[in-house]
C-alpha cells in the first residue's frame, strides 16, 4: 500500500465505503504528484475491495499500528 504520509510499516484498514468491504494493508511506500486520492493499493487488495472495474473508489482508513506502536 502507498501513502503520501504515512510512515512505512503502518498497518491500516481500508473500506471500500461504497460496498463496505475491508482490507488490512501495510504501507511500504510513498506517492506524489497527486492530491484528489490518499491510497494506492496493490491489485490483490483493489481485489478484496472490489474496486478493479472502477479503478477507483471513496475510501475510509483506520489506522491499526503506527510504526510498530498499537494505537488501540
């Protein structure tokens, strides 16, 4: 998973908010260049959250771990 801030190692959850369907990813590197979109995933979590077709979906995140640190 690539995230413009996040640092790398950070496990989050991603919901497709359009179908509810979930994801845990970890971020394992950046992106620029653009400000309309907070996540790209790889193909097998665009898979799990069914968002092949579109390309693109609305999206929330939750973060799980932040630098090897719980955050529950």
């Amino acid at each position: 998973m690539v995230h413009p801030l996040l640092p790398f190692g950070t496990k989050i959850f991603i919901t497709n908010l359009g179908n509810k369907k979930k994801v845990e990813v970890i971020v394992i590197d950046r992106f620029h260049g653009t400000t309309d979109r907070i996540v790209n995933v790889s193909y097998r979590a665009g898979l799990e959250l069914d968002l092949i077709e579109s390309g693109i979906a609305e999206v929330g995140i939750t973060i799980v771990e932040k630098s090897g640190q719980n955050v529950n």
